[in-house]
C-alpha cells in the first residue's frame, strides 16, 4: 500500500516542487515508510511508501537503469524475480530487488497491452519515459487499486486518492449531479465518474498515455472475453485446488509477516486452510464480532481458526456503542458519499490488524467471481416470473394480501414483481439499487434532478459491456458487478480502510491466473439454488468442517441501527435536520426528517426493511460529511 501523485503539463520549478508536496503530504497515511518527489521537463511525479518488499532500496520516484524511465508505483508485482531473469536474459540490468524497477522493463520489452498483461499483481502506477517525452498511467485489471485523474489550471493531475488532487488550487471543486444521482441509485457512481465534475477515475483493466499531441487510452483486460470451457478429463475441484494454492504462494511474496482476514465464512476459510494446510504457513488471523447474532460470525471463524490452528484474535462491536467522532473521521477519510454501512466494520478491523502486521490476505472477490450471493438466484426467479403471463401481476396481489400477517415476505414479493417488469439491463440495475426512480424524485430537487439527468440513464452505464440479453440472467448480473461493483464499492472500502492506518491488503481470488481459471467456469459450477459458489464449496467440504460450509451465508455488515446509540441518534439528527445542514440545498423539504422519523422507530415504513432504512439514512449522513467537508458548488 502506497500513494502516488504527479501532474503533467508545465510549471515554475518551485509551484511544481509545492504542489508536490502538498499532495504527498495528503497521502501520508497510506505511505509512513517513506517519500520522495522528481520534477521533471513539462511533469512532476511524488511518491509515499509502505516498505514490503526491498525495504533498504526500494525507494521512489525510481529511475530505470539506463535512465530512460521513472517511475511511481502502487501496489505489489508477484511474479517479478520471475520477470526480471526473463528480462534479464535479454539484455535488462536491475540496480534493486524491487518489483517497480521491473514495470518499465516489461512495458519497454512487451509494449504497453501486452507489458500490462504480464504483470501478475495489483497495481497503479505512472511512467514517464524520457526518450519519447511521454507519461503512461494504468491501473490492474479489476480494479484492486485506485488511481484519480483531474483536469484543471492547463494541468493534468493523477493520485492515489482524490483528496490529494483537491489540496491543489488547480482543481475545481464542483459538483457532479449525474454522479449524485447514481451515488443514491448505486451507492456509488459508475467509473470514471465521481461526484467532482473536474475528477475521474481511470477504469479498471485501462491505460492512458499522455504526450505533445494529446492523451490515447486503451483496454487491456476483459472479464467477459474469455468463454467457458468444457471440464472433460479433468477433476475441476482439484484443478481449483491447485490454481488457489499457486495464487497464494505468489501472495506471499513480502519482506515482512502476514495476516490474514477471516470472517468463519467460505472464501476466507479457504484461503486461511490452504495457507496453514497446504503450505505450511503460521499465520495470524483476524475477526469482527458483534452482539447481534444475526450479523455475528465470530463462533465460525474460531472454529476455522481451531481447524487450521491459526493465532486467531477478535475483535468486538457492541450494540449502542456507536461513537459520532468514529463515524465522522470514518466517512470523512472518504473523499466522495460512500454508500455502504460495512465501512465501519472494515475500518475498525484494519485498524486493528494495523498494530501488528503490514500485510494482511483477504477473500475479497470470492463471492462475485464464484456466483455466492443470493442475488445470482434470485435474478433467475425474477425473469422465470416476468416470463409467465400475469405472473408479476399475481404475485402483486398475494404480496398485498399478505402484508399484514408477513410484511417482510410480502415486501420482498412486491419488489419481485415490480422488478419482473423491467427490461433486463435495466431490472439487473434496479436490484443492486438503493432507491428507486419514483423514490429518488420524493427525495431531490428537481432542479438538482434535471442538472443530474445524462444522455444515458444509469442503468445503461452500470450495465455497459455486459453479456447479450439471451445470457442466463446470473452470468450478466457476475459481469456487471464484477466491471463495476467489485472496485466501486468492497474494493475501494477495503482500500481506504486498509491505507487509512497503512496497511496492505492482498486479494488471492482477483490473481489473474484464478481471475481467467472462473471466467472460464460455466455458470453451473458457480450458481446453483442448494449450492451458491458450487465448485468453491465443493473444495470448501473437501477441506473444512461441514457445519461451516453448509451453514446460510451472512455478509460482512454492522447491525447500523443498533449500533447507533443516543449519543449517535442524536448526533445523526442534528447533521441531517438542522438548519446548518448543506444537504438541504439538494433535498425536497421534510424528506430526511421522514426517513429518521422512521429510522428512529416514531413512524412505520412497511415498504422498507430495518436494513434499507439505516443504509438510507446512513447514505444521507454520508453525504452530509462529504459536502461539509468539501463544500463542492453546486453549479
């Protein structure tokens, strides 16, 4: 975990060197190793650094052997002894063991697409090259580390975050209503778009080249280009097996001990078995619990951690505990709205696993790469239902007759038929949406809602580059939530509460040897009604108690509206409804104060669950430190 910065285009010698170093100084968090700048003809690059690997020489900027290049890295190379004797035999010299020196090399030999591709790891980085007077950026396939790109003042300014970008005066702070609405629609907008007009996020699997006569971009890297293969003469269980442990040897790649998350359910159990099991590693492993027994797996992490004898530590969140200040330095480490409630959590465990490791493994991206969210099959049931003639239309008028005995089931039903209605890619949107269309327009203003309407709705943004519309609807709902919701929400969750208090997260399930080993899996093997995550699971019995495996899966979330305490409730009121609130300018008259009433238990929702309810009114508070904090203009 480190954080980069720089810019390209021309400044005095010393505005670049302050410049520089103010956005480095932003970054501090997620380098307390080390720092360093280079300014350069017509570009600046800045560096902080979490030593991992070659800790006595691994410094940045770093220039290449020859000279030709620099470089600003962030992230780990696992294969790069194995690059480096490849380049080495053609002719490459290295003056460090460090995974940076390698990159330039590799894009020098390999060219730019197939340079990126040979790079086994997660990454974001900037290489200038002196010969060609050019500055590449490019981030790792899936989206594992960020990178921000601003425009503004005649300059293009790249960072690890954009919070680095704002502590410049050449970047707008401007509010992007588009993004807006899709931060309330999603809980976070679609790259490249973020909620400052003059910023952007630089995609996923992507490059961009700057130099004299403008900027090219391109794509390296496609989930969905790779077809399923049939398994014929091969056990795929045992063929997983192996590709996981050989993900996991590349992880271990450190100069320093590693950790390891583990929630008690499949992914992480896999990992922590294959770790301790398979290769012999003694590793330490790390929980969240909670008093509420419906979000609390910490009896089934200790009896993964007992199985694979593991040093397990716990860590505990009680019910009315919440701390307003937690809360607020949480939300306001985030430089835009962030919509998910299980930041907290994650930050609280980071922040803990932080006082004795630098390197922790995650099983970040299991659920969406093997097919383990319920969602995978209700998709199918939704479009089995749009499918019969009046279906949508009788399971509306049972869930209606049903709403008083079982509001919950009739809740769900009713939402079941609504969604049966849609086209598809627009349905595969609504049912990862926080609020609905007709919500949204009882919540915004419709000033704000007519800056915020784009040529294109955000469902067709959310689902762009997905399968064609005869795919089975759980393939296209894995696509579109591996191309956006993956990086935009869990891994960019995972990547402010890990850099927060510098630590490094590695995420075995996204290596690209297991990243193309399931896209080729057929849907079979991922999504099954009795058996979600099928052949994950099937690897998981070979290998963990059956209790663990066969129990209904949890998540990893905070019971939110329990955690809030008075001191919360109340500090939750004064944001959202006193008159000093700034969301007010974005918001209809009355709408927070109806949904606190109804967060707060002194009026009924029956059409929200307890869950929809805290997410929204944490959405809102989240919203409410963001524009306090940045105060974007509004036009």
């Amino acid at each position: 975990m480190c954080g980069i910065a720089g810019y390209w285009g021309e400044l005095p010698t010393d505005t670049a060197r302050s410049t520089l170093n103010s956005m480095n100084s932003t970054l501090a968090h997620r380098g307390p190793d080390g720092e360093g700048i280079w300014v350069g003809p017509g570009l600046g690059l800045a560096h902080r650094r979490l030593a991992i690997i070659d800790i006595s020489g691994g410094g940045q900027p770093m220039s290449s052997a020859d000279g030709r290049y620099e470089i600003v890295f962030n992230g780990e190379i696992y294969n790069h002894n194995e690059l480096r004797r490849e380049l080495t035999l053609t002719g490459y010299r290295f003056r460090t063991r460090s995974d940076t020196e390698v990159i330039p090399a590799a894009l020098d030999r390999w060219g730019i697409r197939n340079g990126l591709r040979k790079l086994r790891g997660m990454f974001a980085f900037a290489v200038f090259d002196h010969n060609e007077h050019s500055l590449l950026l490019a981030r790792d396939p899936v989206g594992i580390k960020p990178l921000y790109i601003g425009t503004g003042g005649g300059l293009t300014l790249f960072a690890s975050e954009a919070k680095a970008l704002l502590n410049t005066p050449f970047i707008e702070r401007r509010l992007d209503a588009t993004a807006l609405l899709d931060f309330f629609t999603l809980g976070q907008p679609p790259s490249p778009r973020t909620c400052f007009g003059a910023i952007r996020e630089l995609r996923p699997g992507t490059w961009l080249q700057l130099n004299k006569h403008g900027e090219t971009r391109g794509c390296y890297w496609e989930w969905s280009g790779l077809l399923p293969k049939e398994w014929t003469g091969v056990d795929p269980v045992e063929a997983l097996e192996a590709c996981l442990i050989r993900s996991l040897s590349a992880h271990l790649e450190s100069d320093v001990p590693l950790a390891a998350f583990l929630s008690g359910g499949v992914d992480s159990s896999v990992l922590v078995w294959l770790l301790s099991r398979r290769l012999g590693v003694s590793i330490a492993t790390f929980n969240m619990g909670f008093d509420d027994v419906g979000y609390d797996e910490s009896l089934h992490a200790r009896a993964v951690a007992e199985h694979c004898g593991s040093n397990h530590r716990e860590l505990r969140i009680q019910n009315g505990e919440g701390d307003p200040d937690l809360f607020r330095r949480i939300l306001e480490q985030y430089d835009q709205p962030f919509g998910d409630s299980s930041n907290i959590p994650t930050w609280l465990i980071c922040r803990e696993m932080s006082r004795h490791y630098k390197v922790a493994i995650s099983g970040d991206g299991g659920d969406e790469m093997f097919g383990g969210y319920a969602r995978y099959q209700t998709v199918r049931d939704i479009v089995t239902l749009g499918s019969i003639p009046a279906g949508p239309s009788l399971l509306n008028v049972i869930s209606r007759v049903i709403s008083t005995a079982t509001p919950d089931t009739s809740r769900q039903w009713r939402k079941a038929s609504d969604l049966a209605r849609l086209p598809r890619r627009q349905m595969l949107c609504a049912l990862c949406s926080y609020f609905r269309a007709d919500e949204l327009s009882a919540l915004i203003r419709p000033e704000i809602a007519h800056a915020g309407s784009s040529d294109e709705p955000v469902w067709c943004r959310a689902t762009e580059g997905i399968s064609a519309n005869g795919c089975d609807p759980a393939t296209q709902l894995i696509d579109m939530e591996i191309r956006w919701r993956l990086h935009a929400d869990y891994l960019r969750k995972v990547d402010i509460a890990s850099s927060a208090h510098g630590l490094e997260v590695r995420t075995p399930y996204l290596d690209p040897e297991v990243f193309q080993f399931v896209a080729q899996l057929p849907i079979r093997m991922k999504v099954r009604r009795r058996s979600p995550k099928h052949l994950l699971r099937m690897l998981a019995l070979n290998t963990l108690p059956h209790r663990i495996v066969n129990r209904p899966k949890q998540g990893f979330s905070i019971p939110f509206h329990r955690w809030s305490g008075p001191r919360m409730t109340e500090f939750l009121g004064e944001l959202l409804l006193s008159s000093s609130s700034r969301s007010r300018e974005l918001l209809l008259p009355g709408s927070a104060r109806t949904l606190f009433a109804a967060f707060r238990g002194s009026a009924k929702r029956q059409e929200l669950s307890a869950y929809q309810l805290y997410q929204r009114i944490f959405m809102l508070a989240s919203l409410e430190l963001w524009l306090r904090k940045w105060s974007p203009s509004l036009n």
